[in-house]
C-alpha cells in the first residue's frame, strides 16, 4: 500500500493513501513526526504518569487521572469498540501503528529537556488521548462551586454568579445559508475558544483516499477529523453546547475486614472495588494512592476518612422537588438579555441535619457507564457526503455535547445538538448528590433537539440555545447577539468577509458597570476626569487603545474589591478538594466573570456596590494605567515544560465577552491563557476558497520554520488559504 505526504506553503500536511485504513497510518506517522511532544504528554497525561517527567506539579492531575481511571475506562472503551464495530477498531490500530513507526525516532528537543524517551502506544492510547482532553470540559467541578457558594450564601448564590466560569471551553460557530452568501452556496465560520498551548490543540489537516478527501482540524493523537471538516460536497463544525453530562455524588464509605464499602440508595452497604497505585515524582518520592469504585463511579474526592481525612461537615442535601423556579435574588431572565442565565435550577429544599460521617465524591459520566466514546463517528464522518450523513454520524457522538453546524452543496443545512446527557433528577444537574438517597439515579437518555435558521443565518457561540434543556449555566449570550447583528449589516456575505467577524472587538459586558460609574456622584476631580474618558470609549477592547487600558484596571480593582468584601469571607479559603478542580472554586475568578450579573442583581448581600466602584474609579484614579490595553493583554500559551527564554508575548485584542474571544481573569491578570485555538472559513461553493489559522503553526517542533510562522496571521485576524490541488504542494520523502 502506498503512502504519499505533501505539504503546502505553511507546511501543513495533505496526505494521500489507497485506503481509509493506510490514510489512518499515514496521519499516526505524520502527527508523531510534527508533534511527538505533544503526543507523549497527552499519552502520559491520560495515564496519569506526567508527574514522573514534568514533577510535583503535575502530581494532582496525574491523582486525578488515576482516581477517575481514565486508562481503565480508555481500555473498555477499546474493547468495547472491538465488539460493536471492528472496522473503526482496526482503524484506529492502523494510526497507532503509525504512531509507533515514527515516534522512536523523533529528536524533539523536550524529549532530553525533561529526560524522557518516547513510549510506545497502545490501541486504546487514542481513545485514552480524547477522555483525558475532555473530561474536565463539561465542568463538572462547577457544581462543588455552587455547594459551596450555597453553604455559605444561600440558594441565590446559584443565579447571581451564573456565568461559564473560568474553566469552561466554548467556541463562535455560524451558518449563513446559500440564500445570504455572494455565491448561492453557504458558509460555515468561526473560531473554537480553548486553552491556548504549544504546540496547539488542533492540527491542519488533509487526509485522501478513494473513499473521501477531507481537510479540517484534528486532535493531535486521534485518527480523523471530528470537529471541523470540510469534505468538497459537505462541511461541518461544532460548538460547546454547554450541557451537563456528568455528576458527582457523595458518597459514605467504611472500610471493613473484607474492603472497602458504600451506602447505597436502598439503606444497604454494597461493596466498593478499591486497590493502590503508585504515582512516581520526578524529584520526589512516589506517591501512593487509593483508586476506590462505588456503584456510580469512580472515587475522585477523598475516601472511607473524609475528604481531608476526617469528617466532613454536612452541607444542605439537595432534593428532586415537584416545581423549579429562577432563584429568587435574580431579575427576571427576559428584562437582562446581556446576562448569563440559569437553566430552571431546581428549588433548594430545607437542609437536613449535618452528616455525622465521612463523605467522598464519586463521578459518574457517560463513558464509564456505557464504554463508548463515539469513535464511531469518525470514519462515517469522512465518508459523508451530504448534510444527511454528517446527520446520521452525530448520531453516534458521545462526548463532549456539541450543538453541530452543517451545510452541503445541494443547499443542505443542520443544526442539532450532538452527545449523550442522561436522564436524571434536576438536583443531580446543579450540585452534588447524596448517593444514599434515593432519586439520583440515572433513567436513560436525553433526545438530542434541533433547530432551524433565522434570516438564512444559525449563530452559536456557547448561549442558550437547542441544548438549553440539557444545561445549567450558558455563557452570557453577548458573543450571540453581536455576530447576529453584524451579519444583519449585509445581505450577502463571502468567505473573505468572514475575518471580519471572528476579530470583532465589541464588549456589550461593559455597560452594568459603565452605568454604576455614571450615576455616581461626590468623586474627586481625577475620577471624574478618568469616569469622562472611560464613558466616552468605544468599547471596544482593541489592543492599542488607552481607553480599554483604564476600564479593564477599574474592572479589576472592583473585582477585587468585591472578592474582599467581608460578605464572601467564607468562600475565600479553598475547601478540602484536589488541586486540580480548586480553579473552578476561586472567589476572585467567580467575581469576574459574573461580574455583570453581581453588579445587575437587586440586591447582592448588603454589599454596596456603588461605594465599591467609587473606590475601584478613586484607586485607579490615583495611579492609572499610562499605556494600551495591549500592553497587559498578553498571550500566555500553556506549555509541558515552560521556555527556558520565553519570547516575548504578544499584545492582543479581545476580551472575555467579545466575539475575539480572548479570556484574561479580570483582577488576577491580563494575561489571555484562552482564546481561538483555530479560526476557519467553511466554503461550499468552492473549497479552495476556504481559509483557516491556528495560534501558532503546523509544526510543534521548536526551530522548525512552521513552529509559529501562523502567530503573525493569527494576531491580525488573516488566515491561510486553503490548498486543493496536489500540483501546488510539495512532497515529503
């Protein structure tokens, strides 16, 4: 079987086989050549070894991956895909195998940096790759957030800091139909919004055989292209469709002569699987720990001694009540269309007496309970050809839950919600359960909605929307409203017109605490000369003006200043939970991005929240900022091992709430650690007119001529031209 790499300008691979299966190998070989780094981190990530190489600081997820029993799951999954669709197995055989023909010969220069040699893959790395890139997407530790915040606040706590929190992915995705384009055909575009890393979290691809020729962006270590694809006659992307697929049950355990056992619903105690593992440290001495399984899921929090190893105060036990309602404290959802909602939280009931004993957290999500990951959706993806078959291969989805986009060139159109989100009490959904009270199980699966468009367009960008029954906190509909505006400023649009939109810089965000600046009154002359120029801005977060300089500084200073209001003592010492989930439980991220629903909301725990913004327009006052809003509004890529001489970082444009999406944590730092992890232009009247960009390049390898040659592009907002015809590429040997 022949094997043929090209490469087009920017280095980017398009690859050529007799067969799906060949083409399988052909991108294990090319992405273990282009990213060997990569893989091995994410390999070791998923099996909860990367703190034998990167050190103590990576010891709390690899406990994480262990106690959540990534690897084991990954093997099931595997197994299972065996049995139910032996050709998507042998499929993904055939990447491994590529993977491991090129990866033992690879020289990336991290590989002696951190002491490591690259490891051989297994048939289930893959899968094992997609579990641990997704697991804390969902964020499922939202909910030890909310408990938190209910303990301590009371049930309005859950509605007044609603927002996507500071872990959540999300993404801009829009559809304008034939009827709304230059051409007649339609356009699919937008940008997925995730952590930063180098090397990045997508890779361009081109994978052709006879079966199908696709291009799109890949997850470096899985076989195919999921996400975003563009296959000549059909073209697809997705968005996070923010829907709760996971939960968390405390769990009472005892230890007994024979083990380990847990209460259970029914009033009995049921046994619990449980044995040691050993976590290596580089640097440290190892690190045992206890891998516990109840009949809901694996143990991640704590153990038969508590979670901090002794007794767990009690919080309130939530419970499934015949009516929901909005929480109380927040206006009504229809008069603030710029805030983020809540999904009909449940109604809290009275709290029972606290727990006498030891409580754990448990997690229960679809992969564990079915040993599917979806990864039969992959192939029929690259084989569809109309709207219809991308239809009916979303159907085999899993996770993460997607709402999907997707148009053909016979004027084909979908929009639909894709995963697997179970059926279950309301309660389950808002914060964690008690697994030894009955009404918390699982009863089935969610039927996936769907949607039409309006006007010719269908805008996404992580809002409610389809999936809105299958969720509880959505990102503020912000992003939403101001791409729908902005394709209503034309009638029809091209694929070149589309850069336009994804660098939009508008922050709608802005006016609860633009507004609460206005009315005040009493300020010294400086403030009034700072409220003067920040209330003449134009609101737009771009990275060489001095006006959004001053109002992120007067954001932040209110952002801190309300973390330290005595009202939220309680919530500023971190709880008894892993390392790992404790980013999802800061007060100070919580504050800033729900900052525009804290300061909307009727009341808001006695705080006076005038008194807060004066002194935050007075401190800044006193000591502005003198430089752009570039200036501190820096990219920060993640990285396994940091530089040993950093570049410097870029300015950028953009804010949490802009349609450029680039996330900072408003009081903490200006640094963007998120933002568009790729950017894409979806045409279907012509593929070589498609354009696409990721943040950096197609190559991880430090030195290589295509390891950041797209960051220039990138941080303009100009993308890179799609290449189809084989004539203007040039092969690899």
């Amino acid at each position: 079987m022949s094997i043929e790499i090209f490469r087009d300008a920017w280095g980017i691979p398009h690859l050529r086989a007799d067969s799906a299966r060949e083409l399988a190998r052909a991108q294990g070989r090319v992405t273990a050549r282009d990213r060997a780094w990569q893989l091995e981190v994410e390999r070791h990530r998923a099996q909860g070894t990367s703190a034998a190489f990167l050190g103590a600081g990576a010891l709390s997820w690899d406990t994480l991956a262990r106690r959540a029993r990534l690897e084991d799951t990954a093997r099931r999954c595997f197994a299972a895909l065996e049995r139910r669709d032996p050709e998507t197995a042998d499929w993904v055989r055939a990447y491994v195998d590529g993977v491991n023909e090129e990866l033992p010969g690879t020289e990336a220069p991290e590989f002696a940096r951190a002491g490591l040699a690259p490891g051989r893959w297994e048939p289930w790395t893959p899968l094992g790759v997609w579990l641990g890139t997704h697991i804390l997407f969902a964020g499922f530790p939202a909910k030890l957030w909310r408990d938190e915040a209910i303990r301590h606040l009371g049930p309005d706590a859950v509605g007044l800091f609603a927002t996507d929190g500071p872990g959540t992915a999300g993404s801009n995705g829009w559809l304008v139909a034939g009827a709304r384009t230059s051409t007649g055909r339609a356009v699919l575009a937008g940008d997925p919004h995730r952590y930063i890393e180098d090397p990045g979290v997508y890779q361009q691809i081109r994978l052709s055989c006879p079966e199908f020729d696709v291009l799109g962006l890949a997850v470096p270590g899985v076989p195919g292209i999921a996400h975003f694809g563009h296959a000549g006659t059909v073209a697809w992307s997705i968005t996070n469709a923010m829907a709760d697929y996971q939960d968390l049950y405390r769990e009472r355990l005892r230890r007994t002569g024979a083990g380990i056992e847990a209460l259970g619903p029914d009033g009995t105690w049921h046994r619990a699987s449980r044995h040691t593992e050993t976590v290596e440290v580089a640097g440290e001495a190892p690190v045992e720990i206890e891998v516990i399984e109840t009949d809901r899921g694996p143990v991640i929090a704590g153990g038969p001694e508590g979670l901090d190893g002794g007794v767990v105060e009690g919080a309130p036990v939530l419970f499934d009540p015949p009516a929901v309602a909005a929480p109380s404290a927040v206006p009504d959802p229809s008069a603030l269309p710029d805030t983020p909602l809540l999904s009909d939280p449940p109604v809290l009931s009275d709290p029972p007496a606290p727990l006498d004993t030891p409580v754990a957290l448990s997690l229960r999500h679809p992969p564990r309970v079915t040993e599917d990951l979806g990864f039969s959706a992959l192939l029929p993806l690259l084989r569809a050809r109309r709207t219809a078959d991308v239809d009916r291969a979303f159907d085999q989805w899993v996770e993460p839950v997607n709402v999907v986009q997707a148009a053909d060139t016979e004027g084909g159109l979908l929009h639909r919600v894709a995963g697997r989100v179970p059926v279950r009490a309301a309660a389950n959904r808002l914060r964690p359960v008690p697994a030894w009270e009955p009404g918390h199980a699982w009863r089935g699966w969610h039927e996936t909605p769907r949607a039409g468009l309006t006007d010719g367009i269908a805008v996404m960008a992580n809002q409610r929307g389809p999936a809105a029954p299958l969720g509880v906190e959505f990102a503020p509909p912000h992003r939403a409203h101001r791409i729908t505006a902005l394709l209503a400023e034309k009638d029809r649009w091209s694929p070149a017109d589309m850069p336009a939109i994804h660098t939009d810089t508008h922050l709608a965000s802005a006016q609860p605490l633009l507004g609460r600046m206005e009315r005040l009154e009493g300020l010294s002359p400086e403030a009034v000369s700072l409220r003067k120029t920040i209330l003449q801005w134009d609101r737009r977060m771009a990275a060489d003006s001095q006006e959004a300089a001053l109002y992120a500084a007067v954001r932040s200073a209110v952002v801190r200043r309300l973390a330290a209001h005595p009202a939220f003592a309680a919530l500023t010492a971190p709880p008894a939970y892993p390392d790992v989930l404790l980013p999802w439980l800061g007060l100070l991220p919580r504050i800033a991005f729900a900052l525009e629903h804290l300061l909307r909301a009727e009341e808001l725990y006695g705080v006076d929240r005038d008194a807060v913004v004066r002194g935050a327009l007075e401190e800044v006052a006193a000591a502005p900022p003198r430089g752009t809003w570039g200036d501190t509004h820096r990219l920060a890529p993640w990285r396994a091992l940091p530089e040993p001489d950093p570049d410097d970082a870029p300015a950028l444009s953009g804010d949490h709430d802009c349609v450029l999406c680039t996330s900072a944590v408003p009081g903490l730092t200006d640094l963007a650690a998120r933002g568009p992890a790729a950017r894409y232009v979806w045409d279907l009247a012509r593929r070589e007119d498609s354009l696409w960009v990721v943040p950096l390049g197609a190559s991880g390898v430090p030195g290589s001529p295509h390891h950041r040659d797209q960051l220039p592009l990138w941080l303009r907002g100009d993308l890179v031209p799609v290449v189809t015809d084989w004539q203007h590429l040039t092969k690899e040997d």
